[in-house]
C-alpha cells in the first residue's frame, strides 16, 4: 500500500518552481476589502443586513438622488462608487450594476429545468430483507 503522502511529494512543486508560491495568502473576498480599509477608515462597523438595506435604499433612489450620492463626499467610499456605476450604466443603457446588486441582496432565482423521462422495458426491484 502506497504512503498517503506519495501524492505530494510528486510533480513539480514549490522546490522547482518557488515563483509559484503566493506569499501574500488567498486573495480577499470584495467584502472583506471594503470592510477591512474603507469602513475601518470610518470606524464603522456594519452588519450584512445594514449592508444589505443601503443596497436596497441605493437601488430605490432615483437618477438625480443617485447622482447626488455620487457627489457627496461625507458618504462612504462604497456607496458613491455604487451610485456612480449605477450612474454609468444608465447612460450606456446597461443592467449590470443592477444585476450584480439584486443577486447580492435577494439571491438569484432559483431556476427550475422539466425533465421528461420515458422508460421502456422490465424495471426489476429487489428486497433483501435477510435476517
């Protein structure tokens, strides 16, 4: 029986390529970097549920209260960026921040596919039940 750890020691590794190794750890979730540098700036801690209710009030406002958020400066970085993509996309004529936004606070749709099956033949079930 072969060492469990046969599988790495195999291949071309860290000791062959070290340019391969990522020192600065797993990339951070968008999330994370928002939370970590622009809302600590502010000393503002806010809870997924607040984040999601200032998504959902951003997405209610209108092209002109939208442009206002974009040019406030008191507003958290994150919130003016939102509103200024949003901004953008309604001159190109594009959904993509709206997409992206609805997805984040309600989910995507669950999608559902019919599935139609005809059987032909002798379907065969056996029970053991063996004492």
């Amino acid at each position: 029986m072969a060492n469990k750890l046969d599988n790495l020691k195999k291949g071309d590794g860290f000791d062959a390529h070290p340019e391969r190794i990522n020192r600065d750890g797993r990339p951070k979730k968008i999330e994370t970097v928002l939370r970590d540098y622009f809302l600590a700036e502010a000393n503002i801690k806010l809870s997924k549920s607040q984040v999601e209710d200032i998504i959902k009030n951003v997405l209610s406002k209108t092209r002109s209260e939208l442009m206002e958020l974009a040019k406030n400066d008191e507003l958290p970085f994150w919130i003016s960026l939102i509103a200024k993509k949003a901004a953008r996309d309604y001159d190109k004529g594009s959904i993509h921040i709206l997409d992206v936004l609805f997805d984040r606070v309600y989910g995507k749709p669950k999608e559902t596919a019919d599935v139609n099956q005809t059987v032909q033949g002798k379907v065969e079930i056996t029970l053991d039940l063996g004492k």
